[in-house]
C-alpha cells in the first residue's frame, strides 16, 4: 500500500517502514559478491557442508563435541517424535507438559547437581524470560560488558537497573559493587565462556566479591557446557564452585547438537519462574524430536569422555598454530578462536578467499567486536581431523599473506589501533565505483550497554 503524498511531494504521513527502506548496508555488501551471511547450507557430511554446490570444511560451528549428527542421536529423536508426535502445539503451562520433558529437566538436574531445572525452547529465552522475570524494581544486575546478545535484552527488559563492568576486571566489579546501595539486591551474570573472545570468566574471583557484597551470581553455560568441567558440566563445575553459583544456564544448541535451553537452581527460585516467566508460559514447548536428542547426547556426552579430550587436543593444536603463524588469537582459552584481521573491509574478505578455498566460517564485526578489530570467528569440534586442521592452518597462512593482514592497523599498533564506533550498518562501505578499497573514519562514541 502507497500512502499519501502531499502537492509538494513529501509524504503526508510518517513511514514505519522508512527505517527499513533506509537499510542499505546488507544490499551494498551483498552487491560486492562477498555477504558472508545467511548462506544456505545444503547438506551436512561429518565435518563438511555443502553450500553453493562447493563442500567446504567447516570451522564456523558450536556443535563442539560433534553429537548434532550421531546417528543414536538422531535416532533417538525419530523415537520421540514417534511416540510423542512432531509437536507439543501449546506451552508447558498448558498442555504441552509431557513426561519426556519433566525427564530432562530431572536428568540435568542429577547432571549439574542442582536441585530444579526448568527448560525453555530456546537459550535466548532462557536469559531473557529468567532476567526479565527474577529482577524487580530497586535490584541491580551488574553485567560484563562482552555478555552474550540474550543477556543485555534480558537486562533491558527487567526492571531492575544494570550495571556494566569492564569484561572480566574484578577491579571494575568491586568498584561497581561498592557503590550499590546495601538494600537494593543484585545479581551478578557472566558468561561461562565468552562466545567472540573465546576466554573464560574469572568465576573464582566473581564469587569472592559477590559473598562480600551481598550479590547472587548467575552463570551462562552455553559455551562452557560439554567443554569445561570434570564430566564436562561447564565452567562451575571446571574451578569447583557449584555451591557458591545460584544460577546456572545453559543451551542444547552446542555440545548437546540441537536447540533449547534452561535454568538449573534452588527449586524455590525454578518454582517461581515456571509460573511466571512469560518467555516459558506463553511459548510452545520444545518439540519431542529435539528433547529425544538432547536426552541421548546428554547420556553420550558423559559415557564417552574421550570426545572431549580429543576437542581438547584439537584445541591446543589450533591455539599454538594460530600463534606460531603470528595471528592475534586474544585471551582465548576454549575452542572458540577469533582470529584478528583489524579492517571490517579485510574480515569480509577474509572470508569470503577461506569460502573459495574450501573452508566455512564467518567474520564478526561491530558491534559484535569493537570497531577496527574486526575478527573472523572460528570454532573447532573433537571431530575434527588432523589434515583438516592443517589445511585450515596452512590456508589462514596464505591468505593473510595475500592481503597483508599482519600490516593492519590492529597488528602494527598506532592510535586507531583501538577505536570504537556507534554505527547503524556493518561499519563498511565495500568498494567505491571504481573498485578500490574507501576507507572511513571513526564518527561516533563507543556502544554502552
């Protein structure tokens, strides 16, 4: 539908689709023939996909352990589906509550040693029903600063005021801490593993400061689930504080191979939520087929430990050649690498000579990093093999060679090395009329949250 136009031809009415018609940046990058998103992935074999007709290793996937595609895990999904049916159609408050559900919430609970879990159809849910639902008006929820998307929507959602801190600066927590009024309650809420920077919280320190100011703390296993931790319980379990945690999150949608999530605690505090988080009450529960799954890649994730010591050699392979070649990998210390390329320009570029080498994975540029470090984000499973992760090596080489990579700004240093932008697009105009690079400056303030 048109609407009105006025005699001196500006519109009678403001558009609420103007924004939209605004939004040129995808179109622009995709005019250059190297949109590294959404592509459409057409099968999967092992550790390969096929996209665009090309099989390309791939690097760019969460599925850590390697269990999305086991056999017994999907076979275990086509055994719920056909005993409970391809959907719940309605919520776990109504009708949509069966008995395979109320089985994964009890086996996660033996698993993490908590007392309840609730689950949710999917993880952003999870932060978002949980954050939005537990704090009220006159609470504080302090917040690291790299939180996941889910986190921050789930902070601006509840009534509660956030406080950002520094990523993982215990200096910057107290000092945040300090200043809270002694009545107001407060959570603090981290990310177990950091899903860009690839590091690990400083839980040990995080609990300290909590018991000394009166904090509960809330962890987000996501990254950190199947990974971390003796049986592979996550980062709570990995440094021996379950006891000190109140809240643990996690996600199916990583090591467990599927989709979903859930919020494991003291059975007062699951009791509450499963009557009144919106985010579970008014949205249809998780599908048979998915709960099967994650049921069966629960049970396999602990009877075969030796997949996550093969991710972990795998690991420490990727870490030391990646810093052997001269790449910046960051803090990282799980199987989430970001390797730096600085030039959201390069990123996409990057990308896109990895893509026609044979090798799937993604760039993240701001807001996702900070503006001017762009990354191409890699991630590695158990399944993964030796010539594959050699040939990843080998192929990175080349590449940052053939584009210079390690002359960027955020290698050699400088006073842009570090700058942060607000920007509404992907932080780039690809290439001019005449197909050279444009560069561009900095123009705004650094995001807050």
């Amino acid at each position: 539908m048109d609407l009105e136009i006025k005699k001196d031809g500006t519109p009678k009415y403001k558009d609420v689709f103007q924004r939209a018609s605004d939004f040129t940046h995808a179109r622009e990058a995709k005019a250059t023939g190297m949109f590294p998103y959404f592509r459409e992935i057409q099968g999967v074999h092992g550790n390969k996909v096929i996209c665009k007709g090309k099989e390309l290793i791939m690097i760019g996937s969460n599925n850590y352990l390697g269990l999305a595609h086991d056999p017994r895990v999907i076979e275990a999904s086509q055994a719920a589906t056909k005993k409970y049916g391809a959907g719940c159609t309605g919520s776990r408050f109504l009708n949509g509550n069966m008995s395979i559900h109320e089985q994964l919430e009890r086996e996660l609970a033996v698993f993490l040693k908590r007392d309840a879990v609730m689950l949710h159809s999917t993880g952003f849910f999870v932060n978002l029903g949980t954050l939005s639902t537990l704090c009220d008006a006159g609470d504080y929820i302090i917040c690291d600063r790299e939180n996941h998307a889910s986190i921050i929507d789930g902070c601006q959602f509840s009534r509660a005021k956030t406080v950002p801190f520094a990523h993982n600066c215990i200096k910057t927590l107290r000092r945040r801490l300090s200043h809270l009024p002694e009545e107001g309650g407060k959570l603090i809420v981290v990310d177990g593993v950091y899903s860009m920077s690839g590091d690990i919280a400083n839980l040990p320190s995080i609990v300290q400061a909590a018991r000394e100011f009166g904090a509960r703390v809330y962890v987000d296993e996501a990254h950190a689930l199947g990974v971390l931790g003796p049986n592979g319980e996550g980062t709570v379990a990995h440094f021996g504080l379950n006891k000190e945690v109140d809240l643990v999150m996690g996600t199916f949608s990583k090591s467990l191979g599927s989709m979903g999530g859930f919020i494991a605690g003291p059975e007062y505090v699951i009791d509450f939520l499963k009557h009144t988080t919106r985010c579970m009450m008014f949205t249809a529960s998780l599908a048979p087929a998915v709960v099967g799954g994650v049921l069966k890649a629960l049970e396999l994730m602990q009877a075969e430990p030796e997949r996550r010591e093969q991710l972990w050699k795998n690991v420490k392979k990727m870490h030391e050649g990646f810093r052997s070649l001269g790449f910046k990998i960051g803090s990282t210390q799980s199987p989430v690498i970001p390797i730096l390329v600085g030039s959201e320009v390069n990123a996409f570029r990057f990308s896109q000579a990895l893509f026609d080498a044979g090798i799937f994975t993604t760039p993240a540029v701001y807001p996702a990093v900070k503006f001017g470090q762009a990354i191409v984000r890699t991630s590695y499973m158990a399944t993964h093999t030796d010539s594959e992760l050699n040939y990843v090596l080998e192929t990175f080489r080349r590449i940052a060679k053939e584009l210079g990579i390690f002359e960027d700004v955020a290698y050699t240093g400088g006073a842009n090395s570090m700058r942060s932008t607000r920007y509404g697009g992907y932080d780039f105009k690809m290439f001019n009329a005449a197909g050279s690079v444009e560069v561009r400056t900095d123009t705004g303030a650094a995001v807050q949250i």
